[in-house]
C-alpha cells in the first residue's frame, strides 16, 4: 500500500506533548466514571465513514461553481484524494462511485483503491441528467417517465452500475432520482409513483443475493411542486414493496427545516428498514454542508438512536456515507474534518449512560434524562480521536498536516483547472 502523504512527515507531526496529556486527562476521566478507554480506542479505530468521489471536487450551488486549485480531473486523481483522507484520518477507509461520472476500466479502478488501501462502497447511479450519447432525454424524468423507453434506459442505467460495482467489490446501489412535478396536475401522483415501483423491482430482481439496494428520499428540487420519492414514508413504501434486500437511505439534509430526522431514524430501525446515511448539514435545505458544522448536536442524537439500537441488535450495520458539496473549502480539509466529526458523534453517543437513561425515562424524569444526553454531548472526545488515529498512523491534526504536506499546490501544478468536472448536489 502506498501513501500520498510523506509518512514521516505524519510522524513527526504526531509528536505533540499536548496531546499526550490531553488524552491521559481524557482517558483518567472516562476512566473514572466507568468508561472503557480501550473499548473506545478499538471503536474509534474501526469507525468507518465512505467518502463521495465528487466531494473531493468543488461541488458549487445551482448559481455557479468556483472551480479550486488542483481539483481531480477524472477518477483516478480523485481516488488519491480520497488515499489522503484516509491516511490522515483513518476514518474513510472507502470510496463511493457516481455512474457515469466514475465510469473507468473496473480493474484499473481497483487495482489503484487497492494501492491506496481503500475500498469500495455503495455505487450512485445518475438519471437526472442526460449524458451527451443518451437516446432519451430525463427531462420529464426517468425511473418514473411516461415513456416506456426512457423508463426502460433508465433501468439500464441502473443494472451497468451493479455490473462496474460487481467487479470492483461494492455491494450496494444507491437510486436517487429527480422524478417529479413542477406544477399542481401536471402529473397523475399515483400512476407515476406507479411507473416508479415497477422500474425499481426490474433493478431489484437484477440484484446479487448479497446486495443492498438503497432507496433515497428528498423532500424537492429539482422538482419543486411534488417530487417521487419525497419522504421516509413514502421511501419506507419502497423497500417494503421491493422486498428484503431494499431498505431506507436517510440523507440528513433531504428533510424540512424542522423535521424530527432522529425520530424518522428510530422508525425505519423500528422497521428494519434503515439502510444508511449520507451525512451532511444543513440550515435551510438540502445546502450539503460539512457534518456537524450548523447542529452537531442533530447529528449526536441520530447516533444515540445508532447506539441503542446495535446494543439491542447484534447485526445492526448501517451504511455510513457523506454527501457534501464544498464551495469555500478545500473539499480535503472539508471531508476529513467531517468524516471525525461523524466520528465523534459516534463516540459521544457512546458514552451515554444508558441504565441512567433508561430509569429516567421510567421516572419521567424528563429533566435528568435531557442532562444524560447532554453530558455525553459535552464530553470532549477529540483526543481520544486523535489517539485512535495516532496509533493507526494517521495524523493528530489532519488538517495542519495536510497544509504542511503541501499536497494541494503539488496537485494544482499537475492538474490544470476544470470547470465542468462532475459534481452537483444529490
Ligand atoms: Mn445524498
């Protein structure tokens, strides 16, 4: 396995006397008040969150993209992106592929993931915008089009995913589409929801027996009147419908201002239909923000409802994925910083005091049971992090080192800038 980054350079980074004692006072504490420090090393150190091939480009807003320096220019530049944040952060140990923007020689993609060490997730088809060689345009939809044909493309589409994701070790499809209405009749709701579900159980029946097929909701845009798949009910409606091997994508950022999303995720492991998330943040709508960077504390509470629900089931395993789109950031320094901010949400809700909880709850003590999450909440676990990276050989401060690398200007002189690179916000 190669690095990108100089690993000495990591190494002499990582000799910090602050944050020896940082974590010796972290570890006394946690210590203390019962915890298992290295339980939570050894869990920290197994966390792991995907990264989107098109995060590592500059993602830009439905107004404009800005391109940035040294941005990858196809594929293989952005699977050495993805090698650094994972090296630093040893927190990214996949990649998660978006078809056709990805779409390369599967054995010339795995063979460098496999250089770099990093895997691959779920695979991202894309019928919401039309490709310059497609017969049929997606403009009045896809999956869910009035036409046959385009419907029929569509599904195509979706089945040479699962082909590339076969032969580069993924197993999982993540469909979201577009499909919708701009205006009040301009389409029959039920018969294209209709159309929708027949086209979904033609990729479904196409899947291997040990995929996933992930169904993503999002409340509108770029349909602005009624949208497909619009919510967790009406996703919940899906892979119940599809069968055992479909199950809900829950993209924190595809919900109104004031939805409930820990509650919706409590609902879906209710129902054994919790595939996984793309985590993201957001103050208004589907904006694509870092994780945790507008309410860590949302992205906390959706891992308490994770936390308590592994303890009750053994193999409760859901996908962890970002989807972000960076603007102002460096999407490194943006992916990295999110990927431990997921983390350490993780870890947070992991010290909850669950038999606390629990008798506050019984007490309905609702008081006490909100200070129990907040204690938690407030715990910083930042060093314990830092350690666990540590000791895997990634970098206590990944950001500092990836700017002491100088691997972005070493990039920007490689790779001349690109305006229409494949990115957008999903
Ligand atoms: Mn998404």
């Amino acid at each position: 396995m190669s690095s990108v980054i100089d690993s000495n350079l990591v190494e002499e980074h990582n000799v910090s006397a602050d944050h020896d004692a940082n974590f010796d006072a972290l570890a006394t504490r946690l210590s203390r008040d019962g915890h298992d420090v290295d339980a939570l090393l050894n869990r920290a150190e197994a966390f792991g969150v995907a990264v989107p091939s098109w995060g590592v480009g500059t993602g830009g807003t439905r107004f404009a993209r800005f391109p940035g320096a040294g941005e990858p220019r196809h594929v293989f530049d952005k699977l050495n992106d993805c090698g650094v944040i994972q090296q630093l952060t040893r927190a990214t140990p996949t990649v998660s592929l978006h078809i056709p923007w990805d779409d390369e020689d599967p054995t010339a993609l795995r063979e460098q993931a496999d250089a770099l060490g990093l895997g691959f997730d779920a695979m991202n088809s894309n019928t919401f915008q039309d490709q310059p060689d497609q017969a049929h345009s997606y403009k009045h939809g896809s999956l869910s089009h009035v036409d046959g044909a385009t419907r029929d493309q569509a599904i195509e589409h979706n089945l040479h995913c699962i082909d590339v994701g076969k032969a580069i070790g993924s197993k999982a499809l993540t469909v979201w589409v577009g499909d919708g209405s701009n205006f009040p009749g301009q389409t029959d709701m039920g018969a294209q929801f209709d159309r929708y579900l027949d086209a979904m159980r033609s990729i479904y029946n196409a899947l291997p027996d040990d995929w996933q097929l992930f169904s993503e909701h999002k409340i509108y845009e770029p349909a602005f009147y009624s949208t497909v798949v619009q919510d967790w009910g009406t996703n919940y409606l899906i892979a119940t419908e599809l069968g055992p091997k479909a199950s809900c994508l829950v993209d924190l950022g595809h919900h109104a201002p004031t939805v409930n999303i820990e509650m919706i995720v409590s609902r879906l492991i209710r129902f054994g239909k919790l595939g996984g998330f793309h985590f993201n943040d957001s103050k208004y709508g589907d904006d694509d923000l870092d994780s945790g960077s507008v309410d860590p504390y949302r992205l906390f509470l959706v891992f308490n409802e994770l936390i308590e629900a592994e303890r009750r089931v053994d193999t409760f395993a859901p996908a962890y994925m970002l989807d972000q789109s960076h603007n102002v950031t460096d999407p490194i320094e943006s992916l990295m910083s999110s990927a431990i901010e997921v983390q350490r949400a993780c870890l947070q809700a992991l010290l909850v005091d669950r038999e606390a909880l629990q008798g506050y709850r019984d007490d309905n003590d609702a008081l006490m049971a909100s200070e129990t999450l907040k204690a938690a909440f407030r715990t910083d676990v930042g060093p314990l992090l830092a350690e666990a990276r540590k000791r895997t050989g990634g970098a206590i401060d990944p950001v500092g080192t990836f700017r002491a690398s100088g691997y972005r200007d070493q990039v920007a002189a490689e790779r001349p800038a690109v305006s229409g690179a494949g990115g957008g916000i999903v």
